[in-house]
C-alpha cells in the first residue's frame, strides 16, 4: 500500500488523502512552480496511527525511501556535516485547521550539522539562531517541553547583555544559550537531545499525528462541524530559509483583498526572519507593496505566480512564500478565507472575469454567512468585554440600556432611551417592550421560543437561553460569573455569535452591494423551489418582497388579535370574545374583530399583489391573549385587602376565575389550533369571513388575489372535512353577496405525527400541505420547543447524542421521515397537491437542500432569511 506521496506524484484533488496542504503542494509542483521539494505521509496512516499509536514498519520504509529521494532532488542528505538536509514537518488535514496542529521546522540540526549550515551560508549567527529555535520547537511539540523554560535561558541572556531584543543576540550569544536549552532537555527527558536526523524525524511525525488529538483541535472540530475521523497528512519539506539575511525573507499574500474582496494584490512580509515570526507578531511586518521597492525582480515574480495560482484555481489564494538570498519559494496555497462580503465580490467578480460559471458563483458563498450581512455586526477589530454567551437566535448586533419589563422598556424607550430588553424568557405579554428593544436576551427557551421567533420576524438581534445569566425580575438586576448588571446599565449583545457584551460596541452597518444583487439575481435562475417569507403585517409583507419573497407561506394570524403589541385595543375585544358567556355576546367581539382583519387582510394581498399569501387561522391557546394568572390574583387579593367591593373588583375576580378555567398543564399540547375553531366555530368563521370579504374588495379593484387558508394543528381528517366545509360555505356566501368570483384554496399545516402518517385521508380533502416543523419537532420527538434547548438538548448536540439541534436543522432520521411520509401519501391521492414549509427551518441552508430532496414546492422563513434562502435553494438544485 502506498502511504507516502513525493509532491509530484500528488493532485490538487487527492486532499481527503494527503490533505488539504500536501495536495495544493503537489499542485504547485506540478505546475512548474518553486516549491521546495517533498513528500506526504497521508490520512490513512493518521487513522492507523490512532488505533495502534505506532508507525507501521511499512510506513517507515517509505518515509525512508522517500527521504532518499528527496537526498537525491536537493543534492542534500540528512546528517551530512558538509552539505546537510534541512526539512520542516507540518500537518495538513483535509479540511483546513489553521494553527490547530504542530509543526516542527528545521529538522536535522544537530551539533555537527550547525557548523557546516554556518560555514556553507557564511552565516554563523544563522545557524545557531535556527538551531536554538529547532531545539526549542522539537523540545515543545515534540517532547512536550513547556516553552517557558527555553525563554527563561533566552530572556537572561538577553538581560545579561543589556538587550531588549531577539535581534541583537549574536552568534556566540546562541552558540552559549544551545548547551543550556541541551540541559533543559535531559533534565525533563533523562535523556540526551536526539541528534540523529532519523530518529528527530520519525518522533516528529509521530508528534504531528499525535497533535490530531490535542484539545484544541478536538474543539475546532466540534466549533466547525469537522469529522474526527478525518485524520491529518505530515508534510515533510525540505526548508527554505527566510533569515539568511537582508536578502531573504518570508510572508504571506492573498491574490485579492480578504476583507473587501477587491482585486489588488494583498499581504504583508518580513525580511530576514522565519514564519512563525509573521505569525507571533514580534515583529510588525511590511506590506506586500513595500518587496517591490526591496527585492523588484522577487516582487515581479511573486506577483505573477500568484496570478498563475488564482487562475489554476479559479479562485482567491492564501500563498506562503520565502525567499532564500533572492530566490522565491512557496510553501503553501490554499483558498483563502475571507469575509461575507468579499465571499460575495469575488465570486461575481471571478463571473465577470470568465473563470467560473453562475452556477459555481452560487454555489461557492456559504448562505449563513450573508445571513450576518443583512443585519448591523460589530465591528470585528473591537475589544469586548464578554459576559457570557448564549444561542444565537436573531443576527444582528444591539447596544442599550438594561431593561428587565417591557413597561418600563416601552416606557425609557418613549423617553428617547436605546434599551435591550432582558427576560427569563419572552411570552406574547412583552411584545410592546420587544418592539421598542434594540435587541432582545433571554436566560431560558431556544432557537423556536417565543423570542427568538418574534425577534427574527422583527430583524431584530436575539439572544436566548443563555443561562449564565440569572436575571432577578425583583431587584431588577442580573448575575453573570459573580458580577451585577443592573437597569440602566448599558450591554450588547451579537446575535451572530451569542455573545452578551458590558458596555457599547462599536457597529458596522450592513451593506447590500450591487454584487450581492447580482448573485441573488442567479441563485432565482438556478432554483427550483419558491421562497417565501412568514410575514403578518403589511410592513413585514413589504419588507419581505424587498429582500425577494415570491409571496406569504405563513401569515400568523394571532398579532390581529392584539398579540404583537400594535393594537392594545383589540386586545380588549379579543378578550371581550373570551369572557363571553354566550355565543351572542361573542358575536357582538367577533364582528369588531372581523371588521379589523378584513383591513388587515386587505393591506396584505394589496402589499403582496399578484404573489400568493397563506393566511393560518387563530393557533395559540386562548390563554396568551388573558393577563398572568398569579398578577391577576395579586391585584385581586389587593383590592380584597382594601376592603373594596365594587365593580372593577367583580370583574377582575371573573377575569380570574375564566384565566384559571383556561389554564391547562400542557398548554402547547392543549386547546389550540384547529381545536380552537372546532370547540368556537365562530371564531374561525369570522377570519374566514374576513379574509373572503378582503379578497372580494382586493378583486373588485382589479386585483388577482387568490387566498390560500390553512388550518392549524390538524391530527384527525374529520377536523379538517369538518373546517374545509365551513371555509367552502362563507366562501359561497362570501362571493354571492358581492356578486364576484375569485379563486381560494384550503389547506392544511402538517404538524403532528398522526397528521403526517395519515396525509393521504388528509389530502383527499386538503388542496395543500404546508409542513409546520417547529411543531413538527416538538411532537415528533416530545420534545418541548420552548424549554428542550435550555435544559437537555445543547448536552445532546455537545455529546452528540443528536448531530444537530432538530429544531435550528431538521431531523432528517426522524421528523424528516415524516415529511417524506406525508408528501408521498399526499401526492397519491393529489398528484399536484402543493407542499410547502413555514416552520423556522425553512430558512436553513441545510434543511432546505433536504426539503428540495422531498420536492417541495416552496420554503417559507422570516423576511430577513430569505435572501439566504433563495441562495441556499440555488445550492440545492444545483
Ligand atoms: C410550526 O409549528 O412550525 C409553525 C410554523 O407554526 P408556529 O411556529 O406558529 O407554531
Ligand atoms: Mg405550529
């Protein structure tokens, strides 16, 4: 088997075996660029290696096989006191782990090859420096030395002579300060510092091996969704040396600027040094600009093989490069990371130039990451102090004062303050403070509670069940980490990240370059599936055609009965309809509230003209549109203290006396959704009524406006037969009043499990689908959407007892199999049955490449997402 690669018998296309560096090095050799030669031990050894935790005596033949060939390619050889091998030993896993993993640079110094590296570059001071570094580095990575007993030696010197800095140590100085780093060793080890090139070699491939494992790259992994079965290649390079002098150096450059994508030649580069001083940042490096002055025909030529590079490979490139006394080197290319925004400039760009297609364009921007660039982000060169960090429900970034109640909220608010708004969790009852909050934090619920829902809907930025944070509703304070943040205090919080922050941040504002424009323009020619947006205002409607909505997959109808903060008033009558004790008096609530949403659903279809809009009828328990039981009972006992008798305390103790009728256990598994209009067909009645009375205006001024109504929570096919007869009905009478026809449809969320397995009863009466996964999730694996997140689940997804919170990424195994289920049960008996999704993960990239799996006709996520959507359905038709 083969288990090492020289460079030149590698591809760019092998990086699951010689990872991402070995392959782009084999790349460059290929192509004729100056890369110093070598060769890669691959993957597949890393995974032997961590079973056994031994290198196979097969691998070592090879190692030393190719050792020879690369003896034979530089007319070096290892350990020769005349012309001896330098080589560094660098991991390189497939996906690229910037730092996590060890190197070791200089290998095969020793006592006897210093010399002659200092009599054949004429350069004693070099030879000693690097060995002193080899030691320290082999020392560190290899033999797990801590670092600081080396700079201890290093520092006295320095201090013994009078200097400050490395520079100004001479040769002799070093020459003093290896025999010192030797005793260091055997003082650890018990043992000699190994001076033959071989054994420094093999131990430093085992050492690369063994750094697959070391904690941080465990938690880089775990942070960046990498595979730990992945493994890592060893590099073995034979060195070229940036500290030979004033005309050697060592930099990196990129072939576009990472930050703004634009095309210029970008980086920065130090003279006479070695890499890792780039990195350590001792010294401030030069810009690239400044080489052309220094070494022009080096600058010249750097430049054009960059050029060559990013041509090879179609794409923006992170080059390492050395020169060794005016000769250039590169030691490394990969795609260079960048910004959002840069992402976006340089696959258009790359377009425009001819080098890639639309569809690759589309295809090579990551959609969560422009899901940041719609929203206000901090400024990522800013020092934070962080509190603490929670889920990242909404992005965005948020500065304001601390306010723990959303009266006070709107009420500092109205006075002119910027607030963020600070719950246990947020219910319908905080929306008026939630609207005048920059940003919204939560110690409980998560990524489909109440506020992270809400806030996204709004755009605004959230962060939820963070539970460092114990907010005291009293004292009107929290705790975090032993420290007090009280009302008035001013926090930020980044709902990119999570992160809650003391004190102002400094903000960037998001901009939607023509760029950006231009490649949502492809990512529409290329999808098969519409996007469309949850909106329930004609605001949020307007928006979400802004951001390129092609209608409304879910408009909630529950903010037309006063939840939502914008109409206290209909509050009042929304409870009015449930403190009716007769159906009459209900009547008398139920026509006010018509009235409302006929004009409501008007602004809407006139706002959304020609595209479709799905109106879900009433959902929530009735309970949320009453005031807190134990508030009310407070007030009551008050007022009973007070010895008073009137009328205000006779209503409020019926007011107490219906919210406790209505309280139930499990409100979420209770008397909502379809129940609701089942138990009061009246209500239903009304917002069909409503809705038909819209349409028929909306169609007599010309408009095509075809509602689609959908019917919450359905589990039983008779609920559904029972609610489609009544919608048909008002329709007919609807249509007959006015003398007008217009065209509707009824349908169905899917939602529960017995909704799902028994989709094809369902459809015989449904004209469409549209999947609820936020409840979906919540009964098909029992968990609680508003409290799984806090308690138990992110322990699920940290043990990977669950790959993925189900409720930010579908569950493919499980609540996914329910879609697929109901879809197919669906299209056998309504072949052109319409299927669509409004739970939240319509708008995640990884949930809408499955929904395009299951042939869906559309996703439907909060306005602010669906520029992501459309990219991220683009990807999944591609
Ligand atoms: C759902 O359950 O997925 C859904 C869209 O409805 P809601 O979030 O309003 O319950
Ligand atoms: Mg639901």
């Amino acid at each position: 088997k083969k288990w090492v690669y020289l460079f030149h018998e590698g591809r760019a296309d092998m990086r699951m075996l010689l990872g991402g560096k070995g392959a782009n090095l084999a790349e460059m050799t290929n192509i004729g660029l100056p890369v110093p030669p070598g060769f890669t031990i691959t993957t597949e050894v890393c995974r032997e290696y961590q079973k056994t935790k031994q290198l196979d005596p097969e691998v070592i033949e090879q190692v030393n096989a190719a050792l020879t060939a690369l003896e034979q390619q530089t007319g070096k050889k290892f350990g020769d006191p005349r012309n001896p091998l330098l080589v560094s030993v660098r991991s390189g896993a497939p996906i690229s782990m910037p730092g996590m993993m060890d190197t070791v640079l200089n290998l095969g110094l020793n006592d006897e090859t210093v010399v002659a590296m200092a009599e054949l570059t004429g350069n004693e001071r070099f030879a000693w420096d690097s060995y002193r570094r080899f030691i320290q580095m082999f020392s560190n990575v290899v033999l797990g030395i801590e670092l600081h007993n080396f700079e201890a030696i290093l520092e006295a010197h320095k201090k013994r002579n009078g200097f400050t800095q490395d520079i100004e140590l001479q040769a002799e100085h070093f020459k003093a300060i290896v025999p010192e780093y030797k005793a260091v060793v055997e003082k650890h080890t018990g043992k000699p510092f190994p001076m033959d090139p071989r054994e420094q070699l093999m131990a430093a491939i085992r050492a690369v091996f063994e750094s697959w494992d070391n904690p941080r790259a465990q938690v880089y992994r775990k942070i960046n969704k990498i595979s730990d079965d992945l493994g890592t290649a060893v590099n073995v390079q034979a060195m070229a040396f940036g500290n030979m002098g004033d005309d050697s150096a060592t930099g990196v450059c990129f072939t576009r600027n990472p930050n703004s994508g634009a095309k210029e030649f970008y980086g920065e580069y130090l003279p006479n040094a070695q890499g890792e001083d780039v990195v350590a940042g001792i010294r401030t490096p030069y810009p690239i600009a400044h080489l052309k002055e220094t070494m022009p025909e080096v600058y010249q030529q750097l430049f054009d093989l960059c050029e060559l590079l990013e041509s090879h490979y179609k794409d923006m490139q992170d080059i390492e490069f050395t020169v060794e006394r005016g000769k250039l080197y590169m030691l490394q290319c990969r795609a260079g990371k960048r910004t959002p925004i840069a992402s976006i400039k340089i696959a258009v760009d790359l377009v425009k130039e001819g080098k890639i297609s639309k569809e690759q364009a589309v295809l090579r921007v990551d959609p969560e990451q422009i899901n940041n660039i719609l929203h206000p982000a901090i400024d990522p060169k800013a020092k934070l102090d962080i509190l603490a960090k929670g889920l990242a429900a909404s992005p965005g970034a948020a500065t304001g004062m601390c306010v723990f109640d959303p009266d006070r909220a709107a009420k500092l608010a109205g006075e002119g303050h910027k607030v963020i708004l600070v719950r246990p969790e947020t219910s319908p009852d905080d929306i008026h403070g939630m609207v005048v909050a920059q940003g919204i934090l939560t110690s409980r619920g998560g990524m489909t509670s109440h506020a992270a829902i809400v806030s996204r809907g709004m755009g605004k930025p959230c962060v939820v069940g963070c539970e460092a944070i114990k907010v005291d509703l009293e004292a009107r304070e929290f705790r975090v980490n032993g420290r007090v943040v009280k009302e008035g205090e001013v926090i930020s919080i980044d709902g990119a990240t999570g992160n809650v922050i003391y004190g102002e941040v400094p903000v960037v504002d998001p901009e939607l370059s023509p760029e950006f424009r231009t490649l949502l323009s492809w990512a529409d020619e290329i999808r098969t599936m519409g996007v469309r947006a949850n909106a329930d205002t004609p605001i949020d409607a307007a928006k979400a055609r802004e951001f390129g909505a092609e209608g409304i997959g879910l408009c909630r109808t529950e903010h037309m009965f006063g939840q939502g903060g914008h109409h206290p008033e209909r509050m009042a009558v929304a409870r009015e309809m449930i403190l009716a004790e007769t159906t009459e008096e209900r009547m008398v609530a139920l026509e006010k509230l018509q009235e409302m949403q006929r004009q409501d659903f008007y602004e809407i279809f006139k706002a959304m003209n020609p595209f479709p809009v799905t109106i879900r009828l009433l959902d929530p328990p009735l309970h949320e549109f009453l005031p807190d039981a134990e508030d009310l009972a407070i007030e009551v006992a008050i007022m009973r203290e007070r010895g008073e008798t009137g009328s205000e305390l006779q209503e409020k103790e019926a007011l107490l006396k219906k919210v406790r009728a209505l309280a139930e256990m499990n409100p979420m598994l209770g008397f909502r959704g379809c129940r609701l209009g089942m138990i009061y067909p009246e209500i239903y009645e009304m917002q069909v009524r409503a809705i038909f009375e819209a349409a028929a205006q909306c169609n007599k001024e010309g408009m095509v406006v075809e509602p689609e109504i959908m019917h919450p929570l359905v589990s039983i096919v008779t609920e559904f037969s029972f609610l489609r007869e009544m919608t048909d009905r008002i329709a007919r009478e609807v249509m007959e009043k006015h003398g007008v026809t217009f065209k509707y449809m009824v349908g169905t969320m899917i939602e529960v499990p017995r909704a799902a397995v028994t989709a094809d009863e369902i459809a015989e009466h449904a004209q469409f689908f549209s999947f609820g996964t936020n409840d979906l999730t919540q009964t098909t694996f029992g968990f609680s959407r508003d409290d799984a997140e806090g308690k138990f689940l992110a322990q699920y997804v940290e043990q990977k007892v669950l790959p993925e919170n189900p409720f930010v990424t579908i569950d493919r195994k499980g609540v996914g199999k329910m879609v697929e289920i109901a879809c197919e049960l669906g299209r056998k008996v309504r072949p052109d049955i319409k299927l669509g999704v409004c739970g939240e993960h319509g708008g995640d990239p990884s949930s809408i490449e499955f929904f395009q799996s299951c042939g869906l006709t559309y996703v439907s996520c909060s306005p602010y997402r669906v520029p992501v959507a459309r990219l991220a359905a683009a990807q999944a038709a591609a």
